[in-house]
C-alpha cells in the first residue's frame, strides 16, 4: 500500500484558493439560477442571492412560447455540429505531420513558424469581415465555422500528444507496408483518444459560447446564434393591450420583468455545456498534460 503524504501549509494554501475560486464560479451561477425562479419584484429589488424570492415558474412558461429563442438555440447546435467536427478534423490532420522529426518532414520548421506567426497575430476584424464578404457567407453558418477552422493552440497540444507516442509503434506499421492514412487511423488517433476530447471540448465551448461573429457576419437576426440573441435580450410585453387582458394573464405579465425572464433564457443556454462536459471531463487532465509542450 502507498504512502499517503502529508498536508503542508503549502498545500492548505493551495486547496484554499481553489475553494475560492470554485465558490467565485459558482456563486453567478446559482444566483442567475435565482433570478430566473424569483418574483419580479423581488429580482428588480436586488434582494435574490442564490435562492429564490417568491418561486414562479412564469418565465420559462413565456420561454417556451419564445420562436426566436428556439430558432437560435437550433443554430447554436448546427454551429457546434459543424464547427466541432471540422475543427476536430483539421486539427488532427494538421498535427500529425507536425509531430513527425525534420529528417521525415524537412518543411517542418516552416510550417510551424508560420502557425506560431499566426497564433500571434491576425488580419485583423476589417480584413476578415472584408473577406467573408467576399467570400459569400455573409448570413450562413459557415461564416461562424470557417475563420476560427484550424485552432492553432489545440494543434500543438495534439502535436506534442501524438510526440509521446512509442516510434516503434509507427515503425513496425510502416514495416509491415501500412500507409500513413492508415497509421494515422488505426494508431495515432486510437491512441490520443484524451488528447483529442480535450481539444473537442474547447471547441465546442467556444462554438457554443461565441457571441460576437454572429453580430458581425449575420444580419439576420432570425439566424443569429443563441449567444448572440442572449446578448441582445430584450422583452417585448405589449403592454398597450394590457386592458385587454383578463386577471390572471395581466398578472402573469407583471410577474415577468426583462430580468427574470432573460435570467431564463440564460439557464436553459447553459444546460447543453454541462450535459456534455461530464462526458469529456475524465479525458480532460490526462489529454491536457500528457499534451502539454516539452520542447
């Protein structure tokens, strides 16, 4: 059995810190949460902290009666369908060469400096926009996929996954005649399972919580992603025909405020995320160190 080690003050530190810190990360949270289940009133008054103040379930009842909401939301999913698995391709197409010694890739160095050099530094938000117009894909998912296609950073922590895999491995493959494709397929990627739900991960976060592309290159705001349509919510109560409504709907609508009902909005944004981090956060340290740079 192993010797277990012993707690410093170091230590005590250390776990302190991370206790603050997981408190300051959650206490938004659960208070938005509150927020989305209080009274108007109570919500408006700042007295919700991280639980309810006279729990209503009024502002998901007007959410899902939200089209625009929804339409979003299914643009969101499109976005992270389509970006995650072209990201996901790229990056490992690209860090498979790039793992490979010069005496194999002599055009190795070359390629890297120039993805570094971009890494750094960009054309810029004019040059881009310029770009995608021209390109046609104004209004269209591909203008939130195509310009973030290769995320260089998750590139060098595959690349440097895929440099602590065995060369013999490789070696006897290409020994019994398998072609690169193949190798890529049947060893590499088998193998870099966790370095690869890592970098699945960022990408699907980041697909999913972009916000500002969608204002820039979709117009539409019947096409704009869920985040983009959070960003800029807005509740629109008739209240003009508020004479018009009987008692119990006019009270509805006074226990509604842009608030509570947008505190809603962004509880149900943020379910997809936590339904799929558990699924990936067992890969996550594993694939992030055993990824990390050792050169």
């Amino acid at each position: 059995m192993g010797v277990k080690r012993k707690k410093n003050g170091f230590d005590i530190i250390i776990f302190f810190f991370l206790f603050l810190a997981m408190v300051m990360c959650l206490i938004p949270i659960l208070n938005t949460i509150a927020i989305s289940f209080s009274n108007s009133t109570a919500a408006g008054a700042g007295w919700v902290f991280i639980w309810p103040v006279g729990f209503n379930l009024n502002p998901y009842q007007e959410l899902i009666k939200d089209i625009q909401f929804f339409r979003s939301f299914g643009m969101s999913v499109m976005r992270v369908v389509l970006g995650g698995a072209v990201n996901v391709t790229l990056i490992v197409l690209t860090a498979y060469p790039l793992s490979k010694p010069p005496s194999r890739f002599p055009s190795k160095m070359k390629y890297m400096w120039f993805l570094v050099f971009l890494m750094l530094f960009d054309g810029g938000l004019i040059p881009t926009y310029v770009l995608v117009v021209n390109l046609g894909l104004i209004n269209s998912v591909w203008s939130l996929v195509l310009p973030g296609a290769v995320p260089i950073f998750s590139v060098i922590v595959l690349m440097n996954f895929y440099k602590g895999i065995p060369e013999s491995l490789e070696e006897a493959a290409l020994m019994d005649g398998a072609m690169p494709w193949y190798i890529l397929r049947k060893i590499f990627i088998p193998l870099a399972k966790p370095s690869i739900a890592v970098v699945a991960l960022w990408a699907i976060v980041g697909h999913w919580n972009s916000f500002f592309d969608g204002l820039i290159y979709i117009p539409d705001v019947e096409r704009q992603p869920l985040q983009t349509y959070i960003q800029q919510l807005t509740v629109s109560i008739d209240w003009q025909n508020a004479a018009n409504l009987r008692g119990e709907e006019l009270a509805r609508m006074l226990s509604l405020t842009t608030l509570t009902f947008n505190s809603a909005k962004v509880v149900v944004a943020m379910i997809p995320i936590l339904l799929v981090y558990p699924f990936l956060q067992r890969y996550f340290v594993t694939g992030l160190v055993m990824g990390s740079v050792k050169e």
